[in-house]
C-alpha cells in the first residue's frame, strides 16, 4: 500500500482524484487537502516538491487560461520535479474530464451525447459548458442544482460540487472518460506508472 497525500483546488477535483488513485493498479492509501484554489497550491509547490523525498504527494490543477500544462508547471515550479511527485493538470478543468465519459454523463443528465465534443480537452471553458449542458437537462432538481439562478451573481447551481461528486463516485467510468481525454489519460498513465521512491 502506498500512502499518497493531494492537493487539489475544489471538491470536485477531490473526488475525482480519490477515484482515479483507487481504481489504479497501484494500491494508493489516499489522504490530501481541498486548498479552495489553486493559489495555495502555487505558493506552496516548491515545500510540496520539497516534502515527495520522504513520501509521494498528488497535485491537479487546472490549466484554465495558460497556454499548456508543462508551461505551468515549468513557471510554478523552478527545479527539478521529485520522482514521488505527481504534478497533474486538468485540459482545461477537472469538469472536462468528468464530461469525457459521455455516455455516462449525457444519461446522467438525460440528454443526447451527441451534444457534447469528442475532444473533452478543446473545450475552452468546461465549467460554462457543463453549465449549460445541465441546462437542457429535463431532470428539474438536477437544472436546480446545477445551473445558477437567473439574475444570481453565482457561477455555478447551489449543490453543484455535491451533484457532480455525486456522479463521479457513483457513475463516472473512467475507462470511457479516457478516450475522449488526452490529459486524462496521461494522468491516469502517470498513476498506474507510478513507483514509490524510498
């Protein structure tokens, strides 16, 4: 059993990382944090980095705006990444991974899979378009949750986070999400590949 501790920037991605690590070939005993963010994360990589000598460490983020994940990494972390870190980024946010099992997702939904890309990873703003993805949606508790109330300054639904985590504990078959998901699935590689160092 590996003991692993992530980072990740939101509820959402908490979950899917503790599904990912639990369905790889390696034997994860996962723990980790819910930073609400990635500035906390950024600040903190080089301790992060510091600390994988003497355990392994997982962190995801988003790529959001930043032109490519090895671009962000290469600004946030200024040496040499330690084998028993994991530095994963989501094309272009964990929700266009959560999308990626189409199937899964569009009946989740109730609506045609033919609605969605079969590049996940293209994308622009994958939490806008899950948005309005839900938004068509005839499940009304699902719209409720989901998607923001008219005139809201909210970006997302009042029980966005618990819905869709929701999903993908129950749901989400990641070996679907993997075909319609390059930097998923390098993720998912990275994790079966993994080797502790000790």
């Amino acid at each position: 059993m590996i003991p692993i501790f992530a980072f990740v920037e939101d509820r959402l991605s908490d979950a899917v990382v503790r599904k990912l690590l639990r369905g790889s070939v390696n034997s994860f005993n996962v723990s980790g944090q819910v930073t609400n963010g990635c500035d906390k994360i950024k600040k903190g990589i080089k301790n992060i980095n510091d600390s994988a000598r003497g355990m392994p460490f997982l962190v995801l983020v988003d790529l959001d705006t930043e032109e490519c994940a090895p671009i962000l990494i290469s600004k946030w972390l200024k040496e040499p990444k330690h084998p028993n870190l994991i530095f994963r980024v989501a094309v272009r946010e964990v929700e266009s991974w959560v999308m990626a099992d189409t199937d899964g997702f569009s009946r989740f939904l109730g609506i045609k899979p033919s609605l969605f890309p079969f590049d996940m990873d293209s994308i622009d703003d994958p939490k806008r378009f899950l948005i309005q993805m839900a938004g068509k949606s005839r499940k009304k508790e699902l719209r409720k949750a989901i998607v923001p109330k008219p005139g809201s300054n909210a970006r997302v639904g009042p029980d966005y986070n618990g819905v869709l985590t929701g999903f993908v504990y129950s749901d989400w078959d990641i070996a679907r999400a993997i075909q319609r998901s390059k930097s998923l699935k390098h993720t998912v590689d990275a994790i079966d590949n993994f080797q502790w160092l000790q």
